[in-house]
C-alpha cells in the first residue's frame, strides 16, 4: 500500500493509505490521522463516508467531540468502530469493497479529507 499526506501551508495535516486490502470474515483497519502541526489546533468532528462502486456515498460513523461516537443506518452497522479518526471493520464482507472518505473537521484550520480504496479478496491466502 502507499502512504500519502495532505499538504497544506507547507505541513503534514492527514496521513492515510490510498488502498487497503480486506479479506472476508476478517476485520480491517483503514488508517485517518490528523498531525498536529506547530499551530494549536482541535479536531471537533470526524467521520468516515463510504461511495459504493455505483457512486452511491453513505455515512457510516461520526465521533464528535462533545455528542460522542454515532453509527448510522448502513450495510456496515454493527461491524463498525472508530479509534480517534481510524475506521475498523469487523467480519469484511464482499459488499464493503468501495472507497471510503475520512473527513475532519478541525478547528481552525477547517476540513480535511482522504480517501482510501478497500479491496476485499475472498480468501486470505496461507499456503505460500
Ligand atoms: C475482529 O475484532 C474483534 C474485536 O474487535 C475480535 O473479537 C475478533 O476476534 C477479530 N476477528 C479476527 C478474525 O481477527
Ligand atoms: C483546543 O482545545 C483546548 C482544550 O479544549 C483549548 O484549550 C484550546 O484553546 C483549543 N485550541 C484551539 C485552537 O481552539
Ligand atoms: C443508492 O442507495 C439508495 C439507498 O440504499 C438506493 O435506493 C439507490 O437506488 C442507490 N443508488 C444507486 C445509484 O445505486
């Protein structure tokens, strides 16, 4: 997988994968991190959307900072956390393949956004 930043005024703000690999009936973690630059700045909300290969955009879950974690009604319901921005996905499945959009919201420097690709493989090859 490659590592990439967002750059913004010469600073690393968000530091992601662009793809991810899952397999099905294992959990997987799609990476989303805010780096404090010299600025003093606050993360107050973040949340993870997911675009279908169709093109259909879903919000799964969003932890705000005063109203807490909240899952929303979606296919991923029940096999979501989030651990500060980071999303993981419980028992993959087939359909979680499709991007999925980290999005916070930080104050004062505004919204900031990745995307990460998850691919879902069928099953995790152990015979090398
Ligand atoms: C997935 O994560 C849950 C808890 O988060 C754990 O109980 C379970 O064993 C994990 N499954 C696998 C296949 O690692
Ligand atoms: C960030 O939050 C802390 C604690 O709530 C606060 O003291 C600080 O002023 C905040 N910084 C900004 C830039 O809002
Ligand atoms: C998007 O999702 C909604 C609700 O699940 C569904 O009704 C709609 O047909 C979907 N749109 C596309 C283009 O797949």
């Amino acid at each position: 997988s490659t590592s990439h930043f967002m750059l913004c005024s010469f600073q690393i703000l968000l530091k992601f994968l662009s793809q991810v690999t899952g397999y099905v009936g294992h959990n997987v973690t799609l990476p989303c991190r805010f780096i404090q630059g010299k600025e003093s700045s606050n993360v107050t909300q973040s949340q993870w959307d997911f675009l279908s290969p169709d093109g259909n955009k879903t919000l799964i879950m969003v932890f705000n900072k005063q109203h807490g974690k909240s899952v929303l009604e979606s296919h991923l319901k029940g096999r979501v956390d989030m651990d500060d921005q980071l999303l993981q996905i419980k028992n993959v499945e087939l359909s979680d393949a499709g991007s999925y959009i980290c999005t916070i919201n930080n104050f004062p420097l505004g919204t900031l956004e990745s995307t990460t690709k998850l691919h879902v493989q069928g099953e995790k090859n152990i015979n090398l």
